[in-house]
C-alpha cells in the first residue's frame, strides 16, 4: 500500500523533531568532556537561578491574592464557583510565570555569561570544523547585541504569553492544550536566544536567525522543546544551560548546512554567501 502524504509528512516531522531533542543531548556530552567549562558555564546559570528563584517564591506566595486581584468580578460569587475560578487563575498565573520565567532566565543567564558560553560555543565549532569568515566583535559590541536581541525575544515571548494566559481560565483547554502549546512556544522562543552566540559569530542578526530556524522548524521545536521541560525540572536550568549553549551551536550549524559530523569536516558555507533556511 503507497504511504499517504500526510503519513510522509508526520513522519518527517517526528523524525526531525527527534533529531533536535538528540542535539541537547550531544551537547551534554561534547560540553561535558571539559571539566573547566563545565564549572565555568553553571556559575552564571547559578546567579540567575537563585534570582528567579526567590522570584518564583514570591510569585507562588501571593498567587492567592494575585488571583483574586485580576478576578474581582468574582467578589460576589458564592464560594464554591469563585473559589474554582481563582484555584484556575493561580495556575494560569504560574503557568505564565513560568513560561517567561524560562524565556526571560535564558535570556540574562546568557548575558551574565556571555564570555564563558561563548567559550563554550567556540569548543564546539572548532570540534567541527570551525567557522570560515568568523565576524570578530568587542566584547562591549557583543554584549550590547546580545541585550537587545534579548529585550526583543522577551518581548515577543510576552506578546504569545498573554493570549495563553487568558486560554488558561477555559476549562480543560487551559489545563491540556495551553500546557503544550506553552512548551511548544517557550521551547521556539528558548531555541532563538540560545543559537544567538554561534549566529553573532557569523555576522548574523536576528532576523537572519528567525529565517534560518523557521526552515527547519521541526529540528529547532525538538531542541527547544527538549531544553524547556528540562529548564522546568528543579535545577535543571542551572545544570544544563551550558549544554543547552552546546547543543545550539550543533543546531545552528545544522541549519546553516554546516558539518556537525567529526567524520565530515568539509569547509563550511562562508558568511558572505550563507543561505539560512537552505540546508
């Protein structure tokens, strides 16, 4: 019997998707061969996180009271449906919270660190052949790419958040499909921050980078999504944030049609004549 084409489709779908979900792995394992970077790359991730941290404590401290803040035409309700409405508020609060919570602490952990995921990066791209007409930028240069690609990226991510917040008070939806589509945006949202290093590396700006993500879009939603739902595991952004930097660089290369096999180090696409979105 012939497959069906949207059989065909499906499949290459899952098959790249699972191929991005293995790039967070490699990165694990090439990052983790340096002890050095290893402890270098946590203590960034390490000051952000005891940031949100406290921060995320705040929030769950006050959901109650932040709940019943933005349903005030529920004062009057009995208790029974005004007590269910803001037990449905305080979720969508913390689901918000924690959707830009991961966004946002990738973001400034990246900004904190930026000369030690840089290093990181570099480590990976010279495993694999390294990068031809590499774009030299001061530190200060970069720095200030670096918050403005991320002020953008924030703001955007909020833009998405807010419809998502408001799903999340639709009974069953908000508590079924905006979880998934909330791992599926923040991971998208994760992906675009952490290929920043290796894009800047190569002169390339954001909207180079969106164009280059957005032709492989099942490859970056299974390492972005991978990444997300590890990042919401207790500590596990602090441990795996530099990882996450490797296996973008490995993602990175991939969509620039860029080896990131140590068996097929053939020259890769020079910056003048990079074609995102072709490979």
């Amino acid at each position: 019997m012939p497959v069906k084409p949207g059989s065909r489709r499906v499949g290459s779908f899952l098959s790249e998707f699972g191929s991005g979900v293995g790039l967070l792995f490699r990165g694990l394992a090439v990052y983790g061969r340096s002890p050095l970077l290893v402890l270098l790359g946590i203590v960034p991730a390490m000051i952000s996180g005891a940031l949100y941290l406290a921060g995320l404590g705040t929030l769950v401290y006050f959901a109650d009271e932040l709940a019943a803040l933005i349903t005030p035409f529920a004062d009057d309700w009995s208790d029974g449906p005004r007590q269910l409405l803001r037990l449905v508020a305080g979720f969508a609060l913390l689901g918000l919270g924690g959707l830009l919570g991961v966004v946002t602490f990738t973001a400034i952990t990246l900004v904190i660190g930026d000369p030690f995921y840089e290093k990181i990066s570099e480590r990976v791209e010279e495993r694999f052949g390294g990068v031809p007409d590499e774009v030299e930028l001061s530190f200060w240069r970069s720095l200030r790419r670096s918050i403005a690609d991320a002020a953008r990226l924030l703001g955007r991510s909020v833009l998405f958040g807010i419809p998502l917040f408001v799903a999340g008070f639709v009974p069953l939806v908000g508590q079924f499909v905006v979880p998934v589509v909330a791992a599926m945006v923040g991971g998208w949202f994760l992906a675009m921050g952490l290929v920043g290093v290796p894009f800047q590396r190569r002169g390339l700006r954001l909207a180079q980078r969106q164009r280059a993500l957005r032709a492989r879009r099942p490859l970056t939603l299974g390492f972005g999504v991978a990444v997300f739902l590890c990042f919401l595991i207790p500590l596990g952004a602090v441990l795996l944030t530099p990882a996450a930097v490797a296996g973008a660089t490995l993602l990175a290369r991939r969509t620039l049609d860029q080896p990131t096999d140590r068996h097929s180090r053939a020259p890769a696409t020079s910056t003048g004549t990079a074609s995102p979105g072709t490979a």
